[in-house]
C-alpha cells in the first residue's frame, strides 16, 4: 500500500512548516522540538499513542494555541492567520447534537463566511458524496458514528479549506464507513487540498503519502509507507501450524539463546539485521507474535528464516501446514521503532488463584435469539456457540446488533425470543451467580469519570466480590500493567482514552471471570499497549477463560480463534480469520496507476462502489471473474486515456473480505 507524494518543485510553497515546536505545560514537555514539513496536495499522517502529542499539534497548527518555542508556518503565515483558509475535525467536539446535518453545516459555514448560494450548492455536493443527502433534517445526536464522522468531514469542507486537519477522525467507527471516509479524503487530496490527519489504526494509516511516528513528544521516523519498510530491514512470514501455542512455543526455545532472549512484549527482541555469518545473514528470528490462527514471525531474511522455522517446527507433535512471506506491517516498523528505545511496556503476569475452566466445553449458546425494540428487530435469529478458551469475534457495522446481543447475553437485557445458555444457565441470567462469573467491558462505561483509578478498581472488587485478601495484589497488578503506579489517585475522567480503556479491562478481569465480554476494548488504544492488549487477552483464554469480543479495528480481529460478521441483526459469515478469508468469492487485485484518482472514479461509475478501494497510490479492486472482467476494466481506462495500469491478484485482507460479505448481504 505505498503511496507516493506529491512531486515537489522549487516552485512549490511547502502548506506547513514546523521546526523544533516544543510545548511545555508546567513541568511536563508535551512537545519536544518536532520538525516536520507538508507539501499542498499530501495527505500527511501523524501517528502515536494518547499522550504523543498529537492533539497538541494539531491544536497550535489550528491557531487555537500558543507554542511554548519554535517556528510553525501554515500557508506562509502564522497559524492564527491561516484560520480562514483551515478546517479541524476536533477528537472530541465538531458537531451540536441538538442541530440537524443541515443546520450543522450552515452554522460551520457562516463561522467561514460562505455566502447562501455558495452554501447550497457545496453543501448539496458534500452530502450527495457522503450519502448522507436524505438525512439533511436528521439530528446530529441521532447519528451513527460513522454517519458523525462524515458530517464532521462536511462541515470542515463546507468552506473548501486549503489545509485539512484531522485528529483521529475514524475512532469508533465501523470498516465500511471508515473506508468510504478515507476515499473522500483521497479525492479532496486529489483536488489540492493538503490532509495532516491522526489515526491510531495503522492499516489505515498505509493510506497517506508519508507518515511520521510519534512518541512521548518527539517525532521518531518520517518516511513514506515504503521508506519505512525498507528501514526495517526485517522481512515478515506467515505461519500457521498446529496446535498454536505449541507451536509459538517451539519457535521461542529455538531461539532462546538468539534472537528472542526476552520473549514477546519484553523489549529484549533484536531490532535490526544480525551481523554475517560466513558470508550468510543471520536468519534469526526477531520476534514472534501470535494471531487467532497464525503466527506472524520476524526474520532478517526470508529463506533462511523459513529453514529455521522449520527446523524449530519439526516436532512429530506439531503440525506446519503454510508459511507464507508477506510485506511487513506498519505496525511491524512502529513496534521495532519503540523497541529499539527501550519503550516496550513491561508485561506483567497476572496474579490468578482459581486453576480456571477446562477448555472445549460450552461457555455461550444462542438458538434464535431475537431483540425487537418496537417495530424494529435489532437482532434477527443469531445462533451462535463460544467455548471455553476460545476467543471469539463478533463484527459488524455500527447498528448492526453487537451491542444489543452482548446486553441480551449478560443478562442485561431481556430477549424477544430465542434460547441462551451461558455458563451453564438457561434462564435469570441476571442473578448474582451467574453474573460473578463473567466479566463485561462496556464500549462506553466502564468506570466512573469522577472517582480516582484507585476508588474505581476498589468498587469493582467490591462489585464483583474478590476476597479483600487478594484486592491490593490486584489492584497493584491493573496499575504496573497500565503503567500508572504513582499516578492512582488521579482522576479517572482526566486519563486519555487508551489508558482508559486499559483501566477498564483491569477492572473487568480482576475477579477472574470464566466468561468475558468485551466491546470494543481498544479503541484508541497504541500499537504497543494493543500488543499486550491482546497478550493478556491470549492469556486468559488458554486459562481457559471464554471471550466474546468486538473489535472495528480487522486487523486485530485477527487475533480471534472463530468470528462471526453480523449485518442488520443477522449472522452472514462465521469460521476462523483465514476461513473467511479464504472463501470469499472472486478476486482481489491491486491496481496501480499514476492516475490513481480518475481510474477509481471511473470504476466506481461502473462498477458497484464498494468493489473500488484507494490505497495510497494503488486500488483495491474485486472482480467475480477476473479473467473476463479484467479485460474490460483495462478497456474502459484505456478509453478514458487514464494511463495502462499494472496489476496482480492479491489475498483478501480480513477488512477486504468484511466490506465484500457485508455489501453483498445488503444488496440480496
């Protein structure tokens, strides 16, 4: 997915400039002399964890604060000067609830200064774009996340700025919507506008023509998507063998006195290329991580690490059915990135006292199960089964009906029909017995913003009823993972989303649940913290402990052993990541073109939209029978004097096969 940026001349004015910012708030240095320039026309992506110093950035580019040191020019002038000629998608606040999407917009443009006709005819256009033209009368705070989002895109369109800021715009919101808001900002990039843009999914991130990586206040690498890649000097295999974990196993005592001296999480993995060994690089193996049903291993060349892992996997009790090279992760360079600066967070072992349960047996069990508010039935007929250290996804749109299954299965909200058995129980599963055995990590409350983090983890233990004993071991254990020692007598509302959710899982998991629920528990969440995230995840489950998990963010649903993809309150797809992956109809194939904006506006004229996907200078695109279709894509291009694309058949990626199944399902 390398994108190439737009190609800068002396006559080209840089759109902004920055050089050694620093911001400093009191004693702490939010900024520490960051440099960076954006060309017009590049979509730039500024990536790093809560606490980075994004949102700092973003805010004295923007104009609306004051660095402490520095110069930042934006269009030439000081940012407070550029205002007019600006629009900011805020992380928290861009829209008023209590206004329709029109009214929105109309307030966005009188702050601009567009006149009435202007106005109508833009915000007509905008819409149309969007799909959101139909809604115009529609309250903001009756949006999904997905539809906010774009109206926020609109509303900072409305005054056709040169320069587009957007912090984290796509947190939340579900892949379709997320796709179509990234090909919007490839098309309004493709008019001139210049794009700097936060996003703390790294997939999406391959989408913009160059990226800087940002940490603790300091930029650590600049680069395009390929630039970064190739700094790796690492090459990624994948793996699949049985049984996994026995597997990753084999695969780390192999290498116990070489290239994993520390194991996963500890900061101890080699970051770059061994030294040569007789003229042969060293195929060590870099670092291991373990996906629901696969390996993703690290090795500093692709054939002599595919031989050493065979080597480490040829035990008669194993089984290696694929390893397979792919393209390193941008992910893959971030994490080497902060490893290489000892800023791995530790990993901490969970201090459990209950041997857990056997793993095979049924944990969840749906029949049928149905939920109708009024007229509308939220869930149609879902008919699903999580056993026992399982990790289990389930997926979907916003609306699509997670939410309302996960509540009917806590017990939180009574069924309209159909059968449930969770953990052995088949009716009142809200009585006490039942609930002190599962653990719910809600998608928007979890703890109280006005408590410290230590009062809210003490009321949880409380809740779910851990011996006072073994409460201070806990609570200790949730604070060393979140890295907040010292800091427990904050308040909780004043901690940055990723630490948040980071407390909530500690709070969810502390009375150590047979059954766990957890609604999108790292949104927002770093790289790294995501990592351990799903190390702790991992963890549970081969204790076993059974996880029903919602996630937007495919990549990391990766990490489930089976899914299911809901669409509308009903169940379209379920199997194992590459089982899904795998039976997906047709072909994808990645097109590359110097005149990438104008082949997919062609092609989504002709073919169903979904089918056409900008990735930084290429496409995604789906054909049901490429032999014939293919043809006739070249012709169409070549008709429209749109220059003759290479192309080559590529696997689905999970969000590939996501978006295909659920558009299907909605057009049948």
């Amino acid at each position: 997915m390398t994108a190439t940026a737009p190609r800068v001349t002396p006559q080209t004015a840089t759109a902004i400039a920055v050089h050694q910012l620093r911001k400093q708030y009191g004693p702490l240095a939010a900024l520490k002399g960051i440099d960076f320039t954006v060309q017009p026309g590049e979509i730039f992506g500024l990536i790093g964890p809560d606490g980075a110093g994004k949102t700092t950035t973003f805010q004295i580019l923007a104009g609306v604060m004051e660095a402490t040191a520095g110069e930042v020019t934006v269009l030439g002038k000081a940012p407070r000067h550029a205002r007019l000629d600006l629009g900011y998608v805020t992380q928290k606040f861009s829209l008023y609830p209590d206004l329709s999407i029109e009214e929105n917009m109309r307030y966005a443009a009188g702050l601009r200064r567009v006149s009435a006709t202007a106005f109508g005819e833009r915000a007509r256009t905008l819409l149309q774009r969007v799909s959101l033209d139909q809604f115009r009368d529609r309250l903001a705070g009756q949006l999904s996340g997905g539809m906010k989002q774009k109206l926020a895109l609109c509303c900072a369109l409305v005054a056709q700025p040169q320069i587009l800021l957007l912090d984290e715009p796509t947190t939340g919101v579900d892949p379709v919507s997320r796709r179509e808001f990234w090909d919007l900002l490839a098309a309004v990039a493709a008019d001139g506008v210049t794009v700097v843009a936060a996003t703390p999914y790294l997939d999406e991130a391959e989408r913009c023509h160059r990226i800087a990586l940002i940490y603790a206040g300091e930029i650590q690498q600049i680069g395009t998507l390929g630039e970064l890649r190739d700094s790796l000097g690492l090459r990624r295999m994948e793996v699949r063998a049985t049984p996994l974990a026995q597997a990753e196993a084999a695969l780390r005592r192999f290498h116990a006195e070489g290239s994993l001296p520390g194991g996963e999480g500890t900061g101890a993995d080699l970051p770059a290329p061994q030294a040569e060994r007789g003229g042969m690089r060293d195929p060590a193996i870099v670092d291991v991580q373990t996906f629901g049903d696969r390996l993703d291993v690290m090795v500093t060349e692709a054939a002599a690490g595919e031989r050493a892992i065979r080597a480490a996997l040829a035990d008669p009790a194993l089984t290696l059915t694929d390893v397979r090279l792919d393209e390193p992760t941008l992910e893959n360079v971030f994490v080497n990135r902060l490893r290489q600066r000892g800023l791995d967070p530790a990993y901490v072992d969970f201090p459990a006292y209950r041997s857990g349960k056997e793993k095979g047996g049924t944990a969840i069990h749906t029949r049928q199960l149905q939920k109708t508010f009024g007229d509308f039935q939220a869930v149609k007929g879902v008919d699903i089964t999580v056993r026992y250290g399982e990790i289990y996804g389930l997926l979907g749109a916003n609306g699509a009906g997670k939410t309302t299954t996960i509540k009917m299965l806590c017990g939180l909200l009574p069924a309209s029909g159909g059968d449930i058995q969770l953990a052995g129980a088949t009716d009142n599963l809200n009585r006490s017995e039942v609930r002190s055995r599962i653990g719910y990590m809600s998608q928007k409350f979890t703890l109280y913003d006005d408590l410290t983090i230590r009062q809210n983890l003490e009321f949880y233990c409380g809740v779910y009823g851990v011996p006072p004993q073994l409460r201070r071991e806990k609570i200790d254990w949730v604070l060393e993972t979140c890295g907040l020692v010292g800091r427990e007598n904050l308040i909780t509302g004043s901690l940055p989303g990723g630490w948040k959710q980071r407390v909530s899982f500690g709070a969810s998991v502390m009375h150590e649940p047979d059954i766990l629920f957890l609604d999108e528990p790292t949104s927002g969440v770093d790289p790294l913290a995501r990592r351990q995230f799903w190390r702790l995840i991992r963890d549970f489950a081969r204790r076993g402990t059974a996880i029903l998990v919602t996630t937007h963010y495919l990549e990391e649903a990766e990490n489930c052993n089976a899914m299911a993809f809901m669409v509308a309150g009903a169940i379209v797809a379920q199997g194992s990541p590459s089982d899904i992956k795998t039976s997906q109809p047709g072909q994808l194939i990645e097109l590359r073109s110097r005149q990438i904006q104008a082949a997919s506006d062609l092609l989504k004229a002709r073919l169903e939209p979904w089918r056409v996907s900008i990735f930084g200078d290429r496409l995604h695109l789906v054909l049901d029978h490429p032999d014939e279709e293919l043809a006739t894509v070249r012709h169409w291009l070549d008709s429209a004097q749109i220059d003759q694309p290479s192309t080559r058949p590529i696997p689905f990626s999970l969000e590939d096969a996501f978006i295909g199944i659920v558009q299907r399902a909605e057009a049948s």
